[in-house]
C-alpha cells in the first residue's frame, strides 16, 4: 500500500493531482499544500477518492508518478 496526496493548488489546466507520497515523485506538492488521500493499492482508488473529497472538481494522475490515471 502507498500513500497518496492530492495537491490542494490546481494545475494551470484546471486540475487538481495526486500524488505518492513515498519520496519518488519528482514533482510533489508543497507540503502546506497536501491532502492526505490515505494509503491506496493504486492510483485509481487514490483519485477516486479525492473525487469525493472534491465533487466536481477535476483530478488527474501525476504523469510522473501515477502515469496510469494521468488523462490530460
């Protein structure tokens, strides 16, 4: 299990990622600006998630660390 985040700060895009949060991502958020998703099996059940945290917001895959649930 991995623990993901979910940056509170848009991309210029429009949506909000997430992200491991086990030090192998390149590009994390900035601590103050982490949501803590909780400890997930897979992106898919990490970005599920902050789909309701965040209804109707848009959430993306980090393309750099979750490549797999990166869409845009």
């Amino acid at each position: 299990m991995i623990r993901y985040v979910l940056n509170r700060n848009p991309q210029s895009t429009g949506e909000h990622e997430v992200h491991k949060d086990d030090g192998t991502c390149p590009t994390p958020p900035q601590y103050q600006n982490k949501i803590d998703l909780g400890y997930h099996s897979n992106c898919f059940s990490a970005v599920e998630k902050a789909r309701a945290l965040y209804s109707g917001a848009a959430i993306d895959g980090c393309k750099y660390c979750s490549p797999l649930c990166h869409t845009r």
